[in-house]
C-alpha cells in the first residue's frame, strides 16, 4: 500500500511540474549559463540554426529554436515575448534578418534578456521598417528573385522566393544540395511585414552584437554596418564571401559571437 501511495505522489507531482512549465520553455541552466532563443527571418525556418544549435548544445547551452510567425513585427514579437516570459533564468535572444526587427521589441519588458544577437539582421530605430532600411543602401538583389506574390484571405499577399532563384541570392555559400533543401522549406513572410514601422528598440538598453556576410545579397552589407554602429556594437564580425545565412555556411564563428554575448556582464 505504500508503495502505491508513493507511487502516486510521484505520479502526481512529475504531471504538475510538467503542466507549471510553458510549452517550448528550455530547463534552467546549471551554472548559470543563459537558455539561448534563436529567431528565424523570412524565407527560413528554425533549421537553419542547426549548425549553431549543435555547437551550442555541444557547450552546455539549452537552446530554444522560436517559430517566428512572420506575420508582422508587433504581433511576431509578441509571440517571441510570450515564449521568453516562460524561460527560467537569463536568456540571450540572437535574430536572423527579419527577426532582428523581432529581437529587438520582444526583449521590451522581458527583464531576463541580458544581451542580443543580430545575425545578418535587420535593427531598426522606432518607425523604421525592414524595407525601408534596405531601400536606404544599394546593394540588394533580392526584389526580382521573388515568386509571384501570394495572396491572403483576409487580405494582403505572403512572398516567397523563387527555388531556382534561391541558392544564388540567398545561401550563395552554402552547399548546392542543402541551399535546394533550404530553399523548398522556406517560409513565407507577410509582404506587409516587411512595411510594418518597428516600436522602441531594445537595443538601446541591452548589449547587442552583430556577424553579418559581406557578400550578402538580401541586406546590403553597408546597412548592416550601419546598423551595427548605431547600436553601438559590442562586437562586430564581417566575414568574408559569406552570404546571408552567415549562421548555416558559418555556424562556429556565429556560435562562439553568441556565446560572447551570453558571458556578458551587466548590471
């Protein structure tokens, strides 16, 4: 009878300490190391962190791979905010082109974020849009290589980019086979999005840090510079020939740049 009854406690409290952790949320850390939360941008998805996840997971991290919904800054930020709220202990979110204008809002208010990472990624000042920025540098290749626009039932269309046209303007430096798998998984991003004017940004309050491609055909390779600069950098990494999925063709560099941002110290 007793070992029913122990049994039983067990039982119930392994279901209540699953139903008191949020869906997605990464365990806390021993020794205190962050639970990383990596965010795609558009025409991606969460697998194109996996060579980072592996290095990172590899050294000891919890990582979170967010799904971004790419709906529009607001509403995707919200949705990245509700997924941090959920993280025990310190969290560094790292943002992939689209989703750095997501980083940059959803760390507002979540009082855990201690750093972020922009990778090849957009971060705006307040009012800015991602197309905006990108129209303020020549460079980008990106508007003839995209697939007739989708439209959306309540209105509003999805773009995607061509597959035949993905390899060269998007993952130029990756594998031919694995830019083909890349490019058939893509997701779409709401054209409006891309024109949606971003909130405060929270790069004005936290460490940031940025890796970009110098061969990147998506952002030009002078806004993200300048971006970087005017986020007042902590650490800046320009690779050489990469392109715009610097963090596929370069996982090591990309993860040890996080990595750097997760041993910040602050207040």
């Amino acid at each position: 009878m007793k070992r029913q009854q122990l049994a039983l406690l067990f039982g119930a409290v392994t279901i209540a300490a699953a139903l008191a952790t949020p869906a997605g949320a990464a365990p806390a850390q021993e020794g205190g190391k962050p639970t990383i939360v990596l965010v795609h941008g558009a025409f991606a998805d969460s697998s194109s962190w996996d060579g980072v996840t592996a290095k990172l997971l590899a050294d000891g991290y919890a990582v979170v791979g967010a799904a971004n919904p790419l709906r529009g800054v607001a509403s995707d930020a919200a949705a990245v905010s509700s997924l941090v709220k959920g993280i025990p202990g310190p969290v560094v979110l790292v943002g992939h082109s689209y989703g750095g204008a997501v980083i940059s809002q959803a760390a507002n208010g979540n009082d855990n974020v201690k750093s972020l990472v922009f990778v090849a990624a957009f971060a705006p000042e307040a009012g800015e849009s991602a197309f905006e920025l990108t129209g303020k540098f020549p460079g980008s290749t990106l508007p003839p290589t995209l697939a007739a626009p989708v439209a959306l039932a309540g209105g509003g269309v999805d773009l995607y980019i061509r597959q035949d046209k993905f390899p060269q303007q998007f993952a130029a430096d990756v594998p031919r086979a694995k830019a083909a798998l890349m490019a058939a998984g893509q997701r779409p991003v709401a054209e409006a999005a891309l024109k949606e004017a971003a909130g405060a940004p929270a790069w004005k309050n936290l460490p940031s840090y940025f890796v970009y491609g110098k061969r990147d055909k998506n952002i030009p390779p002078a806004a993200l510079a300048f971006m970087a600069e005017r986020a007042h950098s902590r650490r800046t990494l320009a690779i050489e020939g990469a392109s715009h999925v610097v963090m596929t063709s370069h996982p090591a560099q990309v993860a040890k740049l996080i990595e750097e941002a997760a041993a910040v110290k602050t207040k």
